[in-house]
C-alpha cells in the first residue's frame, strides 16, 4: 500500500494542475464588495445559535468562562475568542455576524445558521436511533437550509430581490460533515464503516451547495474537513502503541488519510458542480493543507511549538485532553496564555490559531480559486 505522504503528494500535484488552469472560473465572485455573508455550518463557524436553543450536557460549558475568556465575555463561540468567520466579516469591512436564533439583532449584513454539533446527514437517517452515538442536536445541514430559506424570504419580498442580495453577498457552505465523522468515531465505528458515511456526506453538502446557487448565490466557498489525527482528542482517543501509526509531526496517519479521502472525494464534486453552474465563483476553502502549514511554521506564527498538540483548556494527560472532563468543568484549568496555543479544548482551536487560519486560507494560497476582494489592508495584521 502506497505511504500516506506518497498519497499526499499525488493528490497535492492533481490540485495543482487542476487549479492552475481554472482561475477564470466563474466571473460573478471576482468583481465588487461583499454585501453581506451567509454563514451553514457547525461549532468551527457557530457564533451563538446553540447556546439560544440551551440543550442539556455536551458544549453546555461554552455558555460559560473560561470559554470567551480573551473576549471577556463567554458569546456561545467554541472558543477562547473569535473564530474563522469573525475575521473572514472583518476583513470584508463587515460586522461580526449575528446568530440565526438570536433575538433583536441586525441582519443588515448577512446571518449565521451554523450550530455548534450538527452534522451535514440528518441524525435520523445516519444513526437510525441509536442513542449510543446520536448527536446533540437536530440541527443538520436541511434544517439550517430551511432556516436560510425561510429568513430570505421573510427579508425579502420578491425571489428576484433574493437572487440580487446573493448576487452581492458570499454564502459559506460550511464547514460540515466533521461531526457526521466524529460521532460515528466516537460511538466506536469502524474506519470500514466511517468510510461508508462519506458519500452521503458528501452529497449533502453538495446539494446544500446546488440549493443556495440556484436561489442566486454568486459566490460559494465550500471548506473542506481538518486533517483530524492532529487533533487532541483523537490523538487521546486512538492513541496507538506503534510509532508507526504517527507521521513526522505526531499526527494519527490512517486519522489523516480518512479525512483526506473525504476531501478529495469533496473536491471532486465541486469541480462537476463548477461545471454546472459557469457563472458562479465557486470555491474550496483547504482546511487540511492551511492546517498543515500552521503546524509546520508554529513557530514563526507566534505559536509554542512544544505545545501544538496540546489543548489549553483540558484536564492533564499528554494531550491535556480528557472527554470525561471537558473544558469548562470542575477539574480543568485554562492556560494562562490562549495565544501561545492551536488546539482551545481538544476539539477547537483558539482565537490566534483561527486568526492564523484564515489569513492562510483566505489570503493566502489554500482558498482555491481565489474569488474574494478584501479592502485595501485588511487581513494583514
């Protein structure tokens, strides 16, 4: 069997090829300011929706400090402080956007559907009922599709001044489908089994993606999934005995193929949808690579290097990662300094690590094509 650097390598000279020759794609995303952004997804994107609906137990935490600690205030982010959209909004010259479920805020600029926990497959259908392994929340990829239906139509009077708003706006499919994997794990899946789960996935973003460009979406970043075995509750989870089972940066190797596979398979259907929609600006969002590149210049990107793996929030253990203690309940402690840190809670990243992302991805090389203009300076600090 083919090394998974080998793997890496084949698939990083495909999207080379591919993307060096279909920059032009698309003509709608390349010109204009962004009026507004329209934000499906889960707790990578979720600024507050799933603390509104106050489920019991898992991320009830997040309602509370520590998380929010660099803030000063606990927001319902999963996090330490701000996140890949904040600064995304930022850098567009826009407000922070507001959470779908919030109550007398302004939605002048765009809305947030994306909550903490939801998967892009309804529970019902990926689960079958199984208590063992069901998500905490209901809210998949369709329901916030609706939501997002439901709030245009109740903005706007006509379809028509929907398809002009989006035309002017940038509409975030993602990112989803990391929880669809992870409860799957973590209700003791097999890899045979969690592979089986990718198509569908797959697909769902994919139609998600297919229903928002055909209500008028212009310009669409789909983001693809982290390269999980780099993660502190995976590396706790399924640590492995073999020194085998880790690359050279102390990631889980078969973790990372998984989530490569997923990707590719990903990447695949965005090109044929590309195909289908030629006056859309259509682009993928490198989580893996951009998250890569973190790793690799930790150092240089202000980060300790010694601490990569470690979660700032957590209970001890080598990866300070513990599920039975999860950040925010009696028994952990923060670090005294976030900034210093990638991983927030095991699961999450900090404020700086996200800060550091999207400045690789959306200013740097991992957004691909590049179809979004900031305004001049901004995203450079």
């Amino acid at each position: 069997m083919a090394s998974f650097a080998a793997f890496f390598l084949l698939v990083a000279a495909a999207l080379l090829l591919h993307f060096g020759c279909c920059h032009g794609q698309g003509s709608a995303g390349n010109g204009g300011a962004v009026a507004a952004i329209y934000s499906l997804g889960d707790s990578i994107t979720d600024t507050g929706n799933l603390i509104k609906e106050a489920p019991p137990g898992a991320f009830e935490t997040i309602k509370h400090f520590p998380y929010g600690v660099t803030l000063g205030y606990p927001t319902g982010r999963c996090s330490d402080g701000l996140l890949m959209i904040d600064f995304l909004a930022q850098d567009m010259g826009l407000p922070f956007l507001n959470p779908y479920l919030a109550k007398n805020r302004s939605f002048d600029h765009g809305a947030n559907f994306a909550v903490a926990g939801a998967t892009a497959m309804d529970p019902a259908d990926q689960f079958n009922g199984s208590s063992s392994s069901m998500p905490f929340t209901v809210n998949s990829l369709k329901l916030q599709l609706r939501w997002f239906k439901n709030f245009m139509k109740s903005s706007f009077a006509t379809d028509q001044e929907i398809r002009k708003r989006l035309q002017s706006s940038l509409v975030m499919v993602g990112e989803i489908g990391g929880n669809d994997y992870n409860f799957a794990f973590f209700g003791n899946k097999s890899m045979g089994e969690v592979e089986k789960l990718v198509p569908g996935v797959v697909k769902t973003i994919i139609d998600a993606a297919k229903e928002v460009l055909d209500m008028g979406a212009s310009r669409v970043i789909i983001p693809g999934n982290f390269p999980i075995g780099c993660i502190p509750g995976y590396l706790t989870s399924m640590a492995s005995s073999e020194p085998s089972a880790y690359d050279s940066m102390g990631c889980l190797k078969e973790l990372n193929l998984f989530a490569a596979k997923h990707n590719t398979k990903l990447q695949r259907a965005i090109t044929d949808l590309r195909a289908s929609y030629p006056d859309a600006s259509i682009a993928y969002a490198d989580y893996f690579n951009s998250f890569f590149s973190l790793l690799k210049g930790a150092s240089e990107l202000g980060f300790d290097a010694n601490s990569t793996h470690k979660a700032c929030c957590g209970a001890g253990g080598k990866y300070n990662y513990d599920e039975m203690k999860m950040c925010g309940v009696e028994g952990t402690t923060a670090c005294t300094d976030p900034s210093a840190y990638v991983s927030w809670d095991g699961i999450h990243m900090t404020q700086a690590a996200y800060k550091a992302m999207s400045r690789l991805i959306y200013h740097g090389r991992y957004l691909q094509p590049q179809i979004l203009n900031f305004p001049a300076g901004n995203g450079q600090t």
